[in-house]
C-alpha cells in the first residue's frame, strides 16, 4: 500500500514536472524568446544591443554606454536587468540576437515560476496554477508589447515581484523575518525600477493594495483568534465543578440584616 502511494506521488510530481516544461515551451515560442531560432522583436533588440555590446567592451560591472551618441555618450534609460545580461553572454562569443533572445527565456521562465508560485499560494492545484501561469504569460498584454523591448518583461514579472511582498508581508505578521529575507524588497523594487517605469508604476500599486488587503485580513484572523480565546474561556468556566450541597458557604448570602427602629 505505501509503495503505491509513493509510486503514485512519484507520477503526480512526474505529471507536474512535464506540464511546467510544456507550459514553458509554449511561453517562450509564443513571445518568440526562442534562442537560435526566433527573437522577440528586432528594433529594440539593436537598440539594447547598442549598450550590451558597449559594456561587453569595458569592466564586468560597467554599466554605461560610452561606444556612441553624441556629443556625448547615452545613457540606458530603462531595460538594464536584461541589457547587462546580454553583455554577459555577448562576452562568450554569442551573437547579440541570440543573447537577446535567451535573456528573454531566462526572465520568461523567472516570471512562470513566479506566477505559478503565486496561483499556488492561492489555493490552485500545482496543474491549475501552471496553466494560469502560461494564460498570463501568453497574453497580448505580455507579448503585444515585445515590441517596446522590456516593457514586455516588466509586465510578466509583476505576478513575481507581488510574491515577494506577499511573502515579506506573510513573515512580518508572524515576526519571523530574516535580515536576508528583508533584502528580497529593495532587491525587488531595484529590478522592477530598472526594468521599466510603466510596470514599476503598475506593481506600485498592486504591492500597495496587496499590503493593505493582506493588512486587513491579518486583522480579521487576529480578531477572531481573540473571539474564540475568550469562547473557550468561558466555556471552560462553565464546564468547571461548582460545590454543591454542605461544601457550599452560604455565609455571605443569609447575613442577616439589623435595621434600627424609627421612632
């Protein structure tokens, strides 16, 4: 009997496993981040190119452009959290189409993780928020902005980005918050920031809205904890044996009272 259980956990795990890789699959050709066989777009993807290939050019960390604009050289205004990527691929010797495309795949893949792992957290079945996770990601709100480069990545990451405040928000009612998990908030918000400012903006407002629902719930739960603290209370008071017969001391309701004479 156990062994069946396990065989049968060990086919469900196996089920899981193979729809998510499907499930990506899907993503990735659907949004066209298919490494050595298609690209997102191809406007944007030599326009950032431009920078990848300028930091490849100077120090690992360096994250300015100066190999063109003029008169002086132009700074990246948003999309850094891919560009920088892609000079790191560029600097194994891949094309720069082909980087752009991987890079897609791999912040793809962070936002099904993350979108799955937020349909799960609210109660979905692990195939149910899988397809959720590729419904999302698969919409024209993701890949009919391909063509403004990483706008397209921003939306798809803001399921991933509102996990991480639920999660935070989720360890700091229960004040069990490590100063390593503290640093997933300003780790998030600096990749949304650089990112984009369109979906920086729109995840803004869902992690606030979020905090305040979770904010209110956390009130109503400890509420009712409270309520049902003081019902056991006095349920066990009423439950308690009281004295009966000779062991009751009725002293103190047969005193008798001496009420002085008028007149």
């Amino acid at each position: 009997m156990n062994s069946l259980l396990i065989k049968n956990a060990g086919l469900g795990k196996l089920h899981e496993t193979l729809l998510s890789f499907i499930g990506i699959g899907f993503i990735l050709a659907v949004n066209g981040a298919v490494p050595f066989v298609m690209m997102p777009t191809l406007g944007q993807a030599v326009w950032t190119s431009g920078f990848s290939l300028s930091f490849a050019n100077n120090g690992l960390f360096s994250v300015y452009a100066d190999n063109f604009g003029a008169p002086a050289p132009a700074p990246l205004s948003f999309g850094l959290p891919a560009a920088w990527p892609m000079s790191l691929l560029i600097r194994f010797g891949i094309d720069f189409w082909d980087a752009y495309a991987a890079v897609f795949a791999g912040w793809l893949i962070v936002a099904f993780w993350g979108a799955r792992r937020l349909a799960i957290h609210y109660r979905l079945k692990k195939t149910v928020a899988s397809l959720a996770a590729v419904c999302w990601l698969t919409t024209p709100m993701i890949w009919g902005h391909a063509g403004y480069s990483m706008l397209s990545l921003g939306l798809a990451l803001i399921p991933t980005y509102l996990l991480t405040i639920i999660f935070i928000n989720e360890k700091l009612q229960r004040r069990r918050l490590s100063v390593l998990q503290a640093m997933l908030v300003p780790a998030t918000f600096t990749i949304a920031t650089f990112m984009d400012g369109y979906s920086l903006i729109m995840f803004s407002i869902a992690a606030g809205l979020v905090t305040i629902g979770q904010y209110w719930s956390f009130r109503q739960i400890d509420s009712g904890a409270g309520a049902l603290r003081q019902r056991d209370g006095l349920y066990r008071l009423q439950r308690e044996p009281r004295p009966v017969g000779r062991d009751v001391d009725r002293s103190a309701d047969h005193r008798q009272v001496v009420v002085p004479a008028v007149g």
